[in-house]
C-alpha cells in the first residue's frame, strides 16, 4: 500500500529527472497524504507536463463523489479490469515523483512507521492513474492514483504491498496512451530491485497529517512494549473491488 509519502525534490531536480518544461514553484512535502493535493507528471500533446491533482481518484463517471470511495491505490495487476481504473489504465496514465514512502510494519508492540526511500538518494516515480471529475455547473477537478505491486525483499519484511516504481527508461512508455496498450505498459509494472531501497524506522510522528517537517525522517527506535500505540486517524479504501483497507 501506500498511504503517505513525501517530495522533497527541488523543482530544478523535478524538471531534470522528469523532463518537463513548465516550471512549477511547489514547496517541500514531508507527509503527503490523501485528499491533497499532489504533483503529477502526464504526456499531453506528445510532450511530458507537470500538473496538480487531489490523491483519491474519481473516475469522470461518479455523480457525487462525496459518496464514492476514496482510491488512493489500485492493484498493477487488477487495474485493468477494473470499472474504477479500467479507462484511465488505456488513456490517463501518470508519473508521481516522489523522494520516498512511509509504510507501517504491525507488531504484538503495536504499528511501527518506517520510511522508505532510494538508496541512493534523489527522486523517484511512482506509477500512476488520473482522470477528471466535472460537477453538474461545469467545474472540473484532477484525481490521481498510485498503483502498487506486490513487495520485493525490503518491503516484504515491513509490507506485503508497495508503490509500482518505475526507472527513468520507461516513462516514456508508461506515459505515451497513444502508442504503448494496456497490456505493454502493465508489464512495466513489478516490484522494484532488492538493492533499489532503503528502509528507516521513523517517529510516530508522521501519523498526524498536522506534523509536515524534515524531523519525520529522522531514524528513530522501534516502538518499546511500554510506549502507547498512537491511534490512525481513519480508514480509507484503497481499491473498492479488492476490498483493500489502508489505515493511517
């Protein structure tokens, strides 16, 4: 799964990684979380754009999306025939740059946040789906989705999930609806490499959306037996029709 994640990625080091021209001024995130707004990179007119979304996809067919699930991931190996994500997989596929994630390893201690990022620093690209929502007076919002795969061996010890990350030499593809089909670009889709990660025990800190600061990725010590387990704010589905439950 993932739930929470950050950027903290100049918007000098955004464009380089990512190859867009607009020149978007976005502050430092340490603690994104779902139903704000995130950054997005999608092909538009043959070249790659940076745009904005909310995280919680709404696909453009919902009437009142005050009454429809929040997705804020989707299965890789699902989405495609989905109803929720099946047309954004053909048409609306989308870049999530990202420094890193923060996932939870559950215990008989209780739930113990870890950050996890690239082992050797830099930014990174989560796959993702986006569409438009328009309300009945002709107002139009973005929503975004991170896919995600099962867990390679780092994750696998905190999570059975995690974000679909994917290499510099298959955005293009991954981007280009036109040229690459369904079925190409989920076989982009798998866990990263086993040496591509690194994983972190943080604070507990990062489970209030109110804390947004560099002092949440600083390595902390497990969760001890005596130290209360701070309650998530919510629960949130993360792919209605896989009946997923992610909680933060």
């Amino acid at each position: 799964m993932c739930g929470r994640y950050s950027l903290t990625a100049t918007p000098e080091e955004g464009r380089e990684r990512f190859g867009y021209s607009d020149s978007p001024d976005f502050p430092p995130r340490y603690n994104i979380a779902p139903t704000q707004p995130v950054a997005i990179v999608r092909r538009e007119h043959g070249a790659r754009r940076f745009a904005l979304a909310r995280w919680g996809l709404v696909p453009s067919w919902v009437k009142d999306p005050a009454s429809f699930t929040l997705l804020i991931n989707a299965r890789a190996e699902t989405a495609a025939d989905k109803p929720s994500f099946r047309a954004a997989m053909r048409h609306h596929r989308c870049l999530f740059p990202a420094s890193g994630f923060y996932e939870w390893r559950r215990g008989p201690q209780g739930s113990q946040p870890w950050w996890i990022r690239p082992r050797d620093g830099g930014v990174m690209a989560f796959a993702g789906l986006w569409d438009t929502w328009s309300d009945p007076d002709g107002g139009d919002i973005d929503t975004a989705a991170i896919l995600t795969v099962e867990a390679n061996r780092t994750m696998g010890a905190i999570h059975h999930r995690m974000p679909a990350i994917l290499m510099p030499d298959a955005f293009d593809a991954w981007l280009d609806t036109a040229a690459v089909q369904v079925g190409q670009a989920r076989a982009l889709l798998r866990p990263a490499p086993d040496d591509y990660l690194e994983a972190v025990p943080v604070s507990a800190r990062v489970n209030s959306v109110a804390n947004d600061d560099p002092g949440l990725q600083q390595p902390a010590e497990p969760l001890s037996a005596a130290e209360p387990v701070p309650k998530r704010a919510r629960a949130v589905r993360c792919d209605a029709a896989d009946d997923q439950l992610d909680l933060f």
